[in-house]
C-alpha cells in the first residue's frame, strides 16, 4: 500500500477491489469468451463490449505486482494484484489482476514478454475524450514457447 494513504483510501481501495471482484464473478457466470479478439477491434468497437468478458492473446509488457494488500476480512491479505500491459500486433490494453486470498497468487502471476490468451471483463470510461479502455482478468493462461 502506497505510503500516505489514510485508513479511509485504504477502505474505498479495497471497497472497490471488491466491487470488481463480484462484478467479474457475476458477469463470468453469465457469459463465457470465445475465440480472442484482436486489441485493435477491442479498441475501436469498445462501447459494444463494455462489462463483456472478451478472450485476447498477447504478450505481457511492463508487468506491476503489487504487494499482499490488507482487506480486513477472512481473506485478511490479498495476493497476486497486479496490473500490466497486454500487446499483441494490433495494439496495447492496460489490464488489472484482482488477486486472490492463497499466498501463491502472486507467484503464479505472468512476467514480462510471456506470451498469454486471457479472458477480461471490459471496462470504458464515460463521458471521457478520449474513451480509456482497460481489462480486468478473470483467467490467465501461458502459451509454451513455439505456440501459436
């Protein structure tokens, strides 16, 4: 947790780390991703895919694992939260990792230029100009090397 923060930051951060999370299990139940889109389609039809669970492939850039957070609740620390850079050759997606509550999340976290196919629920900003568009994952999967 940043230095700084005071104990009601800390609250609305993990309130809405929370939030995601029961938004990305809800959603998850109701539709599953398919064959991965290409970040450049993602991009230019984003209103179509707002709170969608979408399949991208692509390479991870400029990974950032953050420390255990304290939530005060039975979990008491996430692990894994992360947030990094997908690319593949069309574009660029920021994308988030809620995390979990088992010590060895973060040590299954993808690194940089592993190249992955995830599924993501997609976020737009509204009422921005222009739009930022940015995945929450919900499942993370390494292609071996040699894959295509």
């Amino acid at each position: 947790m940043p230095e700084g923060l005071t104990w009601v930051h800390r609250s609305r951060l993990c309130s809405g780390l929370f939030l995601v999370f029961i938004l990305s299990e809800s959603i998850l139940s109701t539709s599953r991703a398919t064959e991965p889109l290409s970040i450049h389609t993602l991009l230019a039809q984003a209103p179509s895919y707002e709170l969608q669970v979408v399949s991208l492939r692509g390479v991870i850039k400029d990974m950032q694992a953050m420390p255990p957070i304290p939530i005060g609740s039975k979990c008491r620390l996430l692990y894994g939260h992360a947030t990094f850079v997908l690319e593949d050759d069309t574009g660029s997606l920021p994308v988030g990792v809620f995390g979990s509550c088992l010590p060895q999340a973060a040590a299954s976290l993808p690194k940089d230029g592993d190249q992955v196919v995830l599924n993501a629920v997609i976020f737009t900003s509204k009422g921005e100009v222009p739009v930022r568009v940015w995945g929450q994952a919900t499942e993370i999967r390494l292609i071996p090397d040699g894959t295509k």
